[in-house]
C-alpha cells in the first residue's frame, strides 16, 4: 500500500466540489496526488514519514 506524506498549502488550488484549499494547510497525499502540484510550487513537503524513509532505503540497497 502507497504511503502518504504531509504537504503545507503554499498558493491555494481547488480540490474538489467547489472547495478550495487554504494557504498553511497541511493535507496528506500520496506521491501521484502531490507530483504536478509541487511542480508548480503549490505544496511544499512538510514532513517523511519513517516508514518512507525505510522503503527508499531498502531500494537503494
């Protein structure tokens, strides 16, 4: 199962049914969710989880 990690709200962006988030809003998303975002400098990550940590390391081996 995919792990998700927490983004802070840079420039608000619309999320669905009429909702908009907020600037300093913490949202949890997976890595696909997040990807086009932070390319366009909406989110910035907040934080790794250890689990995320773990698997990239374990790749790396």
């Amino acid at each position: 199962m995919a792990e998700r990690q927490t983004y802070t709200v840079l420039v608000p962006f619309p999320v669905g049914r009429g909702h908009w988030s907020t600037a300093g809003q913490d949202l949890d998303l997976l890595d696909v969710e997040a990807n086009a975002l932070l390319s366009a400098g909406r989110l910035e990550l907040k934080s790794t989880s250890t689990k995320a940590l773990k698997a990239a390391a374990k790749k790396a081996e």
